[in-house]
C-alpha cells in the first residue's frame, strides 16, 4: 500500500507510474499518450514538484527519470507524508521484499557502471 501525502495529487502517481513503465520521458509524451488527462503544462509542474520531493531526475531537455525514492514509494517502500523509507518491508503492508531488494541491486549496478564510465574502464 502506497503512503501518499496530501501534497501529491493522484496525478502524481500516474506521472511515476508512466515514467516507471516507459523510461525517461517528459511532460509532452505523458500528454500525448492521454494516460493522464489534464493538460501538458499541469504534467510539467506536477513533474516538477516531484523532481524538488526526490521522486524524479532531469535529466535535461525536460526529460526525467525516476529515482530510487520514487520507485519505492510506487511499491510503498517510502512514505511521502513524513519523508522518509519504511523500514518494515513486510508484505502485508504493501511492498514485496524482492521488490526492494530488486530496486537496491539496480540502484548499484547503476552507480557502478556510471563509475565505470568516469574512469574509462573497459570489459
């Protein structure tokens, strides 16, 4: 179960799960699929409210990215009201442990190979 806060709106979480499900993508792609039904300047602020909560990255030309934060709050890993993880992953309260573990490994491998990238190792 997702803990919201009463500063997200539902449009929201139709933002991250879009993002989640498509890859980077900015406000005229959301718009343009009609998954969310308000305009493209409402998906851009909204969007940018959830850059300055942590649950997206730009990552330049309007285009964002979700972020771990924003990853486990789809799974109910992180509770938005009070701005913080939920450290009890149990079930029974929404997220899945291999979810979580799922999301630390990428959020690693991620970090390792932009490191890789920096120092220009090669296979």
């Amino acid at each position: 179960m997702r803990k919201t806060s009463e500063s997200m709106s539902k449009w929201d979480e139709r933002i991250l799960e879009y993002i989640e499900d498509n890859g980077p993508t900015a406000p005229k792609q959301i718009s343009d699929c009609h998954y969310i039904h308000v305009t493209r300047q409402h998906i851009s602020n909204r969007m940018k409210y959830l850059e300055e909560k942590g649950y997206l990255n730009p990552l330049g030309n309007g285009v964002y990215n979700i972020t771990k934060r924003g990853r486990l709050y789809l799974a109910g890993g992180y509770d938005a009201e009070r701005e913080e993880y939920i450290e009890n992953y149990n079930p029974s309260d929404g997220i899945r442990n291999y979810e979580h573990m799922l999301i630390e490994l990428e959020t690693k491998i991620d970090a390792l190979m932009q490191l890789r990238n920096e120092t220009g190792e090669e296979d």
